[in-house]
C-alpha cells in the first residue's frame, strides 16, 4: 500500500504530535508485536522515527492495523482522529491504482476483432 504523499505527511504530523518517543515505542510493541528499534533506529529524532515507521507499515501492508492502535490509544486527539479519518476515507475509495503506482490498462479488443485487420 502506497499513501499519497500529502495523506502520508498528514498522518507522520499526528502521529508526532499524539506520541512521543517513548510512547510511540510501547504502541508499536504492545499494538503491533514489534519493536520500534528493528523498524526505527531509536537513535533518530523523533520526526526520522515516525517516517521510518510509516514506511515500514507501508511495506509491510501494516497501517490499517497502526492506525486503529494509534486511534484507541488516543481516542481524545483531535489531530490523529481527523487524519486517521481522511485516511479512512482515501481506502474507502478503494485505494485507485495510481495511487499504488500502478497504470491500469485499457481493456483488450472485443472477441469479434481479434486477428482482423483494423
């Protein structure tokens, strides 16, 4: 799953802003089995942190899962429920191919043209 990039830059802003370090770190053991360390260098600032951790969610196919521990472990943040929300509705929108790189293709021929001069 590719996030566009503002939608991306939306949701690393409030995830900084619900969390920080050390908080972000016991979300992501307790909520997704995972040390932040083996996705985040901990030595990085916390902004480098939370990038690195959406691209591993993104990789990963993970943020849906993120996204509903952030949302329950913050459920008065303001900032995190409106971009968890305009994320909720960019995958409700089925997630459009281009916006995972993809180019769709135009559909083939009907069977009656196949092999005929055009």
């Amino acid at each position: 799953m590719h996030l566009p990039g503002p939608l991306y830059a939306t949701l690393a802003a409030a995830l900084r802003d619900a969390f920080d370090g050390a908080e972000l770190r016991d979300l992501v053991r307790t909520g997704l089995d995972v040390n932040l360390a083996e996705v985040a260098p901990t030595e990085k600032n916390l902004t480098e942190q939370v990038n690195e951790l959406l691209s591993w969610a993104e990789r990963a196919e993970r943020v849906p899962e993120l996204l509903a521990c952030a949302r329950a472990e913050r459920p008065h943040s303001r900032t995190l429920q409106a971009a968890i929300a305009q994320y909720d509705a960019w995958a409700a929108d089925g997630d459009p191919p281009a916006a995972q790189g993809r180019v769709p293709q135009p559909p083939p021929p009907p069977d009656d043209l196949v092999g005929r001069d055009r």
